[in-house]
C-alpha cells in the first residue's frame, strides 16, 4: 500500500481519496444537522424525502457519469460536478423553506454520484493493475475514516455556529478535490462509455422512479399498498435492467447484475451487504438513545464503533496476497454481518450496551474483510472497454441497497412499534436485526461464486 504513496502515483492517490472521502463524509455529516435544519424551517416531516431526494440524485449521478465523462472528459466531468457541489450546498445553507432544502440535497446528490463514480472509474487508468486491490483498499480505509469524522465534525459546527454552518462543513473538501482534479485528472475522454443516447435519459428517469417508489415505505404511509413498493420498485429495476441489455449501446455494462460472472455477482453481493448495513446506519442511534438513555456522546461512540472496526480490518486485508486466503475472507464478511446482528438483538432487548458495542464491532470487521476485495474482484473481471463503467456504477449499486433495506426497515419498524412510546419493542428489535441476517445469508449465498482478483497475487 506504500507503493500507492510513492512519486508515481502520490497525487492520484490524493485526488482520488478526496473525491471518495468527500462522498463518504457528506454522507455522515449531515446526520446530525439535518432534523435541526427542518425543525427550524418548520418542515421536519420532509427529513425522510431529505435523504431519499439525495439518495435518488446520487443513483442518477452514478448512472450518468460515464456518459459525461464520454461527452466532456474526465477532467471536465470533475470540476462540473464540484461546481454543482457548491451551488447545491448554497441552496442547502441559505434555505429559507423545506422545499428549498430538499432541491438542494437533490442536486447535491447528483454532483456526488457523478463525482464518487468518476473517481472510482478512474483507480484502474492511474494506477497499475497489480495496485488495483491495494486502491481499493485504501479508499475503504478513507470512506471510513470519512464516515468516522462526519457526523462529529457536522455536529460540532451545529452547536457552536448552526446548521447553516453544520450544512457547509465539507465545503473545504470539495475545493481541495476541485483544484487537484484540475491538475491531475486527463481532459481526454477515454474509453469508459457510449456517449448519452435519447434512450438513455427515460432509462435513468426510470430508474430513479422505481427507487423513489422503494423508498416510500420509510417515508410516507400508503396504507395496505405500502408494504408492496419495495418488491414494486424491485421489478421495475430489474425490468430495466434487462430492457437496457438488449440495446446495442446499453446504458449499464452487460456484465451488470448478472449471476453468471463475478462483476453481477459483485454487484449482488454489495447490494445486499449494504442494505443490511442500512438497518444499523438508520435506526441504532434511536434505538441506544431509547433504551439506555446515554447522552448523546456516548451514542455516537457506539455508532462509530462499527466504521473504526471497518477501518482496522481494511488495512491488513488490503495487503493479502493469497487466493486462498481471499476466497476465506469473502466467507467471513457475511458470517460476520449476521453474528454482530444476533449480538446487537441480545444486547438491546437485555439493556446491555457492552454487547452492542460488541456487535457493532464484529459487522465492522466483516466489512473490512469483504468490501475492498468484492470491489477489486469486479474490476478484474470486467471487461477492459467496460472497466470504468463498472466502477463508475458502484457508488449507485451500494445506494439502492441503503434505499432498499432503509425501505424495508422503515416499513418494519413502523409494524413492530419501534417508535411506541415506551421506546423500542423486543419484537421489534428482533424484527428489524433479523432483517440484516435474512440479508446477509443471501449476500453469502452469492458470494461463493465471485472470483477473487488475483492481480496482486505473484
């Protein structure tokens, strides 16, 4: 990994880790910030579409990027989404109205998906193919680090300056990546894309249209139709995605999602990891806070607990060199996910917090040993034409499995008197982690079949 900090490849490695870092940190940060914001604003009810309006943006940025890398360039593509990036966090930090906030965090997460997909697409042209794994691994290191400093940092400016402040913090970030992309990322187009076709806009349209619809359970209540949108949305991406590969120029590479190579399967995999994942990220801070009564600190050492474990682990596993010690490591990620959920039901629903801290930390641990490697397998396996397409399409694939399990969670936790007012039921602690574990025996069913990369095998 030290080769990564080396001359030749120093300032890649830089300008890469601040464009992932940026999409890691504005992710977290605002978690604290935005229920103030509205609450200001008098339109807290909007603070679920808050998330699923950026959570849409992000999907389309994903989807689109490699088209306008293929229209623009590269370099072109990076200052464009870091310009909407500021004009979006300019909307988000004078709002005078919800409605006004919600239109930023929509542009916001368009300029974020274009940006974390460009900087992805770009790991396999800056560095050499025996360093791919090693890349990967370190910008997991960077996510969660990011995802370590956000919500303290955003928090912190809350309460000291505001939330219009709290809205602006990674406003440095944005114009580090912004200058170093200037200097490092080529003007050229490269080979990562068809150019946009008319048919493509109706098919990004569309799919952002069956990602809202999965994400209304969480947000809005639709009576017995409710628990249909998940499944509903479900359908219509996958009727997408098979529509768009019988195109002669698709949209997505045709290796996208399928289950007979090791890029679909991938996709599978951190689809379904992330939307167990999502089950911690969205209701563990409530759940603490209910149960225990901790100040809010202590909350926050227990949400934490889980990206630092990520980190630890990223940073060894990134340096396997062994096949067969990465084929072990892809079975342990899942295996992971599902103890550290059995370990936070027992430590929820008996008030005992050392087991969910301990909980939280084993899920870190089984990230750590599968994200950077399932990541680094699906880039070796692409084909070269569609390398950059694919890693331009990760950041949109880990979103729709957050849409799809917060969904799910949502909807859950609504049915199982999460938010009665005596605080969180054992029926529905038990409902909601168990969801994390249905998710994560599919993930470890899928990812027998992925083929590790072995590039950076000798």
């Amino acid at each position: 990994m030290l080769a990564l900090l080396s001359p030749a490849y120093r300032r890649e490695t830089l300008t890469i880790s601040l464009g992932l870092g940026l999409h890691a940190f504005n992710e977290y940060s605002v978690a604290p910030v935005l229920p103030v914001a509205l609450a200001d604003l008098g339109d807290l009810p909007f603070l679920p579409w808050a998330y699923a309006l950026f959570f849409s943006g992000v999907i389309a940025g994903g989807i689109t990027s490699s088209a306008l890398r293929a229209k623009i360039g590269a370099r072109q593509t990076a200052l464009l989404s870091a310009v909407l990036y500021g004009l979006a966090m300019l909307l988000n930090t004078t709002a005078a109205s919800g409605e006004q906030l919600l239109a930023g965090r929509l542009l916001q997460g368009l300029a974020d998906g274009w940006l974390a997909a460009l900087c992805y697409s770009m790991i396999p042209e800056f560095v050499a193919a025996r360093l791919i794994g090693k890349m990967i691994a370190l910008e997991t290191i960077v996510w969660a680090g990011m995802a370590v400093l956000g919500p303290s940092i955003g928090g912190i400016a809350t309460d000291l300056f505001g939330w219009r402040v709290g809205l602006g913090v990674s406003l440095p970030i944005i114009i580090a990546f912004a200058v170093t992309a200037a200097m490092i990322f080529p003007p050229t187009r490269g080979n990562v894309a068809v150019p946009m076709r008319a048919g493509h806009f109706s098919t990004v349209l569309f799919c952002v249209a069956a990602i809202l619809i999965m994400i209304l359970p969480s947000a809005v209540s639709i009576g017995f139709l409710t628990p249909l949108a998940i499944p509903l949305g479900a359908v219509m991406l996958t009727l997408l995605m098979a529509h768009d590969a019988r195109r002669d120029a698709p949209l997505f590479p045709r290796q996208t999602f399928r289950f007979n190579n090791s890029v679909g399967l991938g996709g599978w995999v951190l689809l379904l990891i992330t939307a167990g994942l999502s089950i911690s990220t969205v209701f563990m801070a409530y759940a603490v806070q209910a149960i225990f009564g901790v100040p809010s600190r202590v909350v926050g050492m227990v949400v934490l607990s889980m990206p630092l474990a990520w980190t630890l682990t990223a940073i060894p596993v990134g340096n396997v060199q062994s096949l067969a010690l990465q084929r072990r490591l892809f079975t342990i990620g899942p295996l992971c996910q599902m103890a550290g959920a059995a370990l936070i039901i027992l430590g929820l629903t008996n008030a005992h917090l050392f087991i969910v801290v301990l909980g939280q930390i084993v899920i870190g641990l089984g990230l750590g040993t599968v994200w950077g490697p399932v990541i680094a397998a699906m880039l070796a396996a692409s084909h070269e034409a569609d390398r950059g397409r694919v890693g331009a399409l990760l950041p949109g694939t880990t979103t729709v499995g957050f849409v799809l399990g917060s969904g799910l969670g949502g909807w859950v936790a609504g049915q199982t008197g999460l938010f009665a007012d005596g605080g969180p039921t054992p029926l529905s602690v038990v409902a909601l982690w168990s969801t994390m574990i249905l998710f994560a025996i599919a993930a470890l069913f899928l990812i027998q079949k992925v083929q590790p990369s072995i590039e950076d095998v000798p």
